[in-house]
C-alpha cells in the first residue's frame, strides 16, 4: 500500500460517485490525449487508463505513489511522469486535456500554466478548494471576482460544476471541494498583449477599495483617466472590459 503525506498536502479521493462524476464531466468533450495531474492512490486514474483510444500520461512527485501505481495498473509503466507538475514541459506534442484533483499547495500554480499552455490545452476538469474554485469561476460584481477570474477567463470559459464534501477524501481536508471545468473561449479575447493584461489587472486589483482612476493611476494618460469608466471599482469591470483598456495603456 502506500502512506499519506501532509508535506505534499494529500488528500486521496475515496467517494467512488464523485470520481464517476468528474470522469464523465471530462467525457462531455472529445480528447485524445489526456494528463492526470496527481493521481495519487488512483482513485480517478482506475477509471482514465479504461477510456479507449487515447494517449494517457499522469504526473506524480512523489515516489511511493509511483511504485504503487505501476504496480497496481501495469499499464501505467512509461506513462507515469515522476516529477512536480511545476517542473514539466508541456506532455504532448498534440492537444490534450487535463483533470485531476489538484494538489490544494499548487493549485494557482497549476493555474497559470495551463493558462501559458493555452492553445494546446483543449479543456481541464479538476478540483479545487472552493474558495479557489468560485474565484476562478466568479463574474464581475462577486466579492470574490479578482485577479485570477480575470486572468483565467481572459483565455477560458469557466463553470463551476459542482461541490465536494470533506467526507469523500482520506483524511478530510478541512475545507469543502469544488469541481470546476475550463474549456478555451468560444470567442478569442482580443487583448494588446498578455502583459498588459496582467499588469492592467494586478494593478488593479492590488488596490480593489480604490477606484480604478486611482489604482492604475501609472498606466494611462492622465486625459484617458477622467473618462467614467475610471471612476469605477475594479470588481465593476467585466473581463472584456480589461480586454479592451488593454489597447489604450501608455
């Protein structure tokens, strides 16, 4: 068998009905390709490596959870990368899709790279500590709209899909879980570049009570700042208002 590690924050899925259903969420779209991040004990990936006709690879640091695996799905020798996600390069030359439950440690992490990964990431299921989960997915107006629903959604549609208790883990997390899906925008955002983006958006969040005239004071020309739209909040703005102020920085 194998042990539980806190260093590695592990929490094993043992609810065998929200395994099927994070599987059959992952199989609403057509993939061919597919990475687990974390499989740990295998709870989903006894269920992954049975889907037929496609290329699967997992990703696993640590190192009794790869001895475990290989041993208990043959199938799994050569497919497992033994490294931190962090770590690796992108897993396959061709689109893929992604699922796990996430390492709760890395999860923004895991995040941004499949947001540098994006146009070969084809969609993604994976579980998140709600908090995490419902910021990801949150819209403007939501107190918990920020940074990472900008940033995400700049490059994703997202939908929060639906809950997971403590209950279904060993050992329980002290925390509820949220299952959330990306799939590539239907439409492209047109943005002046990516680091605009960011910048645009850090800056104003960093500062979220001020208005955003006041917040992203270093970025515009002073004229551009007395427009309205700079009297609001950055919370107000949707993301395809970010977009757009993109074009118009100094």
């Amino acid at each position: 068998m194998y042990t539980l590690k806190k260093s590695l924050g592990q929490h094993f899925l043992k609810d065998e009905s929200v395994c099927r259903k994070i599987v059959d969420a992952l199989a609403e779209q057509p993939f061919t390709n597919l990475l687990e991040v974390g499989p740990g004990g295998g709870a989903l990936t006894k269920y992954l490596v049975e889907i037929p006709g496609i290329d699967f690879r997992a990703v696993e640091v640590d190192d009794e959870k790869v001895a475990y695996l290989e041993k208990t799905y043959p199938t799994l020798v050569g497919k497992l990368i033994h490294r931190s996600f962090l770590e690796i390069g992108q897993p396959f030359d061709e689109p893929f899709q992604v699922v796990g439950n996430f390492p709760y440690n890395i999860s923004t992490e895991i995040v941004f790279r499949l947001i540098e990964w994006r146009t070969s990431v084809q969609g993604m299921v994976g579980m998140f500590q709600k908090e995490v989960a419902q910021r990801l997915a949150a819209r403007e107006g939501s107190k918990v709209y920020g940074v990472t629903s900008v940033l995400t959604q700049a490059f994703f549609d997202v939908t929060y899909l639906f809950d997971v208790d403590p209950s279904a883990f060993t050992p329980p997390p002290k925390v509820v879980s949220g299952v959330i899906r990306f799939v590539p925008r239907a439409e492209p955002l047109s943005i002046a570049s990516e680091r605009k983006l960011f910048a645009l958006v850090k800056a104003a969040f960093g500062q979220r009570r001020k208005t955003l005239r006041n917040a992203v004071r270093g970025l515009f020309d002073p004229i551009i700042l007395q427009e309205d739209l700079f009297g609001k909040r950055a919370e107000q703005l949707s993301v395809t208002d970010f977009a757009a102020l993109t074009f118009r920085m100094t």
